[in-house]
C-alpha cells in the first residue's frame, strides 16, 4: 500500500512543528501509522549537515555550499527513511522539503532557480508530496520573533529581514505554481482554527470528508490549551 507524504512550509516561526504534531495525534487516534521528520534532519547524516548549516559560527559559508548541504541531506533523507516509510504505507509529515530550497536559496540567497530545481529533483529520486500545507503568519517581522525568542537565532535566521521577505514572498507564490499540491493556511489566528484549516488542506490525501472531519470542536480547541511539542526537535 502506498503511504501519504504531506509536507508543511513558511517561514520561521509560522508554526509548522506545532501542527504537525497535531495532526499526527490526530491520525494516529485513527490507527494510521505516522512519522514525523524534519529538513535538514531525519538521520544521523542529516543531523550532522544540520549541525553545520545552521551553525552561527559558520557564517562564511558561501550559498553554493549551503545549497549542497541542504541537498545532501534531503538525498538521505529520501533514501534511508521517507522511501522506505511511504512503501509501508505510513503517512509521512515533514517539516520543510524541497519548496525551501526554492524560497530561501534561489529566492533568498539568489542562487540560479533552475538550478535549485534540478538539485532539488537530483536530491528527490522521484519522490514528490502528495499534499504541501503552507502556513502563511502575520508577517516576516513577527515570524522571526516567535522563532527565536526562546532560543536564540541559528545561522538562517540571522540573515536579516530582508532576506525573510524575499523568502516568504518566494512560499506566498507556491500555490499559484502548483495548485493542487499546495494550500495555503492563515497561522496568525487562534490554533483551533488554523488546526481545523490544516485538516482541511489534508483531508483528501487522508480519507477525511473536509466538510465534515472526524473530530469534534472540543478537539480542536485542544490545539489551544496545549504546549508547543516538537516531535522531530525542529524550530518551525
């Protein structure tokens, strides 16, 4: 049985972790197997790259070498866990893929797109999302604040507002480029309700009526009451 890959996307701070926790409880109430991940991420090698891309002592790494990090990582990644998982028929939620490669190296660090995109495809070996949520906060100020406030700013992070809004403008036109993959979701209202909107987005990939989903208001307002858990350890 084929699995589900559902991927989530903004910028810093827009609240993807936060989600993709709630959901997978979600799902996994139903009896669906679930794995959560993180870009860069997911594996010992793609925890090591991580340690290096997002370290603030490394700020003379040139773009280039942050976009082959990146790819690297996503390479193993894709082999070593997300293929393996998608074969066993488990839904897959990831916090970042490919469209961030796009929006913060291409679009933010001004690296050629297209070839950001045939990296992206070369790292990928096929594997595409069956659904891609964009969570779209306030703005690139107040996403940045809530991103770092409680520990601090990696290397990405730090690299200016500007750079932010380059890259939040890149996401804000991921929908227009491909439609039936990716929905937009508000994140800068209460979590019940960009929780309730994320399910929506997902619901076809996940058997859901999204006019009529399997849960009732009091799980939603759960989203509300609860503590930001990261089950994959990744700032979103």
């Amino acid at each position: 049985m084929e699995g589900t890959f559902i991927t989530f996307e903004g910028g810093d701070g827009a609240g993807k972790s936060t989600h993709i926790a709630f959901l997978a409880d979600a799902l996994r109430s139903q009896g669906r197997e679930v794995l959560c991940l993180r870009e860069p991420g997911g594996t010992l090698i793609g925890e090591a790259l991580r340690g290096i891309v997002l370290d603030p002592s490394h700020g003379a790494m040139t773009p280039e070498a942050e976009l082959f990090i990146y790819e690297a990582a996503r390479a193993q990644i894709v082999s070593e866990v997300i293929k393996p998982a998608l074969e066993a028929g488990k839904v897959v939620l990831c916090d970042r893929f490919y469209d961030s490669t796009v929006a913060y190296q291409a679009y933010g660090r001004g690296l050629s797109l297209d070839f950001v995109r045939s990296a992206n495809a070369f790292a990928c070996q096929g594997i595409r999302p069956h659904r891609t949520v964009l969570l779209k906060a306030a703005s690139s100020a107040d996403s940045l604040h809530r991103a770092t406030r409680a520990q601090g700013a990696d290397r990405m992070e730090q690299a200016g507002l500007d750079f932010h809004e380059r890259v939040n403008q890149a996401f804000e036109g991921l929908n227009q480029v491909d439609p039936q993959r990716v929905r937009v979701v508000e994140s800068s209202g209460p979590k019940s309700e960009t929780a309730r909107a994320v399910f929506r987005a997902v619901a076809d990939c996940v058997g859901w009526d999204p006019d009529n989903l399997p849960f009732s208001e009091d799980f939603f307002q759960q989203a509300n009451k609860r503590r930001k858990r990261v089950e994959s350890g990744a700032r979103s």
